[in-house]
C-alpha cells in the first residue's frame, strides 16, 4: 500500500509541477505564478490530509486483527519538500 500512495503522491507532485509555467514567472505574470503555487500546495496538503483521514477510519472499522496502518510519514516525504 505504501508503494501505491508513494506513487500517487509523485504524480500529484509531477501534475503540480507542469501547472507553474517557468515562463509565466520570467515574463512577470506574478499573480498567475502566485495562484499556480498556491493551487499546487493546497492540492499537495489536501492529498496528505486525505490519505492520513483514510488511514485512520480504515484503522477505525477495519475487521482485520492484524490490520496496522501506522501513519507513514515517509509517504509525504516529497510532497513536504514540494510545498
């Protein structure tokens, strides 16, 4: 499981990056860039705040004894060093 989100997160992140245009931010379009990032890390903050309220209620209702899904922080690692 952990592998699946790792990658989720990394084409959240690929996905965020092809939105800020480098040449918006060198042609002085600042609102645009400011409001692309911004998007960006709200869109990287909501996935975490997802992914950790899935793993609790998961957690929470699971029927599975041996179902441990310890938060992994390791899964936003890069989504952290993105924002």
């Amino acid at each position: 499981m952990k592998g699946l989100l790792t990658k989720i997160s990394n084409q959240i992140i690929k996905r965020c990056r092809a939105k800020i245009n480098k040449d918006d931010m060198l042609d002085g379009d600042v609102e645009k860039c400011m409001d692309d990032l911004e998007e960006s890390i709200e869109c990287c903050r909501q996935w975490k705040y997802i992914c950790l309220k899935n793993q609790k209620m998961i957690k929470k209702y699971s029927t599975r004894p041996n179902w441990d899904l310890d938060t992994d922080e390791t899964i936003f690692a890069e989504n952290e060093a993105f924002i």
